[in-house]
C-alpha cells in the first residue's frame, strides 16, 4: 500500500500518534510503524485454507519481515502428533455434514465400513479443496484406510449424479437448484459410474451416496466422539501423528495444519 492510501484508511488513534510526534523524523518514525501494524495486521487477516486465490500474501517490494508460516493465529493450535479425532475438533469443525452422515449410516444399521466411509467421505472438503474432492479425499486417506473404504469414497463423486432407484437413490433436488435441469455430466463422470457399476465394491460406494443425501439437518448435533471406537478398529492412526508420518499425503494433512504456509 502506498504512503497516500494509507493515510486515507488509518484510524483516527492513528493518525493522532503521528500528529503528536515532535519532529518530522519522528512523524516519519510513526507513520512506519503503524504501516507496518497495518501490513502485519492483514497478513494474517488472510482467509485459512489452501485454496487462496489470491495466491498468498501481499508482496512488498523492500520488505525483508518474515512472512506467515506455520502457526495461523486464526485457527486453533494442533497438537505435535494429531490424531484424526483431533483434526474434527481443530481443523474440520463444523462438520456437521459428516458426522450427520455417519450417524445416519449408524442408525440404517450399515455396517461399520460404510459408516467409517460416511465419516471421512467429504473431510478435504472442510478448508483444503472441493473441486472433485471425491478424489482428493481418497488420495489423502489411502495409506490410513482400507482400500475398500478408499475406493468407495473415490467413486461416490461421480455415483452422486447418478440415480439408482432399485436401491431408492434419485438424482439429487438439490443438484437441480444448484445447476438447474440442462446441466450436462460430464463425460469422465459418466465412464466412473459405467465401471463402478459392475465392480465388486459397488454397494459400499453407493451407500456413501445414499447416507450423504439426506445428511443436511438443521439442529441435528453429532460429536465425533460418538465413532472413536470405529475409528479406532478402521483407520491407522500413525505413531508420529498424521502430517508427521511421512506417508503419501502427509502434505496434504499438513496443509490442513499450516494452511497458509508461504513456502
Ligand atoms: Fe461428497
Ligand atoms: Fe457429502
């Protein structure tokens, strides 16, 4: 920000302790430091998430400061070695569109793969990426689940758009309202369903489908504490702590940590 800008926006505290300073050295001295507030102050005003698209902090040409990495002091700390449970309570929160899922798939009487993939179906989604988050889910908990579970969240992407009234799943009302009647699925959505259709895990897929749907309660309060048991018996909680384990995408829980990482 320029010089003229920032005198135009500073508050009135502001512009009182510049006006106060005795000489115009220290005029010059406090019109620095309160840019300097200012420009610390909107780093870390920066919306958590990967997916800035902004494409990261400001840059000052002169401006030797550090910039913001690791800790966000607008989300809460995580512990050194975190457990999936304590990214429900520190990074994925609110989730209720998850945990609802997986209650409703508790209370079908699914089995407890189905409610464990209910569970973790959309977690990207909650301040990493939507964009087809199917995939990137399954990505990010292949070396924690079994590969069933994997699957099935990666194919529930594409089976979403896809009714299958013999086991009572229509095409979604509120994808309607969202992209309205013409919308055109696309093609590569089109060739997942084909083969997820006729594989062997398709039921478990579907499942995820059919729990997701009706999952958006208002009111409808679920504690993550309410699976601890599944979790523990279904997902491979590593020793060093997710992020820390050194697996395929311990960057990507990583960047739900430090989601503003710089460099
Ligand atoms: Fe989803
Ligand atoms: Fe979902």
């Amino acid at each position: 920000m320029d010089r003229r800008k920032f005198l135009n926006s500073m508050s009135a505290a502001t512009a009182a302790t510049i006006a106060g300073a005795a000489t115009l050295s220290e005029k010059a001295d406090a019109l620095e430091d309160a840019m300097s507030a200012g420009l610390a102050k909107k780093r870390r005003m920066k919306p958590p998430g990967l997916c800035n698209v902004d494409g990261g902090p400001e840059v000052i040409p002169g401006d030797t400061r550090p910039w913001l990495q690791h800790d966000e002091p607008l989300l809460p700390k995580m512990p050194e070695k975190p457990t999936l449970i304590d990214f429900f309570k520190l990074r994925f929160e609110p989730a209720d569109h998850i945990l609802q899922s997986a209650k409703l798939a508790m209370d079908n009487g699914e089995d407890e793969k189905v409610i464990l993939a209910c569970l973790l179906h959309d977690i990207c989604a909650f301040r990493l990426i939507n964009t087809d988050h199917g995939y990137w889910c399954a990505q990010l908990l292949e070396p924690y689940v079994e590969e069933e579970i994997r699957w099935a969240i990666e194919k529930h992407q594409a089976l979403r758009f896809f009714e299958d009234l013999s086991v009572g799943y229509e095409y979604p009302e509120a994808y309607i309202n969202y992209f309205g009647k013409d919308y055109k699925i696309e093609p590569y959505l089109e060739k997942e369903h084909r083969e997820a259709k006729n594989h062997k895990w398709y039921m478990t897929s579907r499942k995820i489908t059919i729990n997701d749907l009706y999952s958006f309660e208002e009111g409808v309060e679920v504690d993550v504490d309410e699976f601890t048991d599944i979790i523990g018996r279904g997902f491979k909680q590593p020793k060093d702590g997710l992020g820390f384990d050194s697996s395929r995408s311990a960057h990507m829980w990583r960047s739900f940590i430090w989601p503003n990482n710089f460099l």
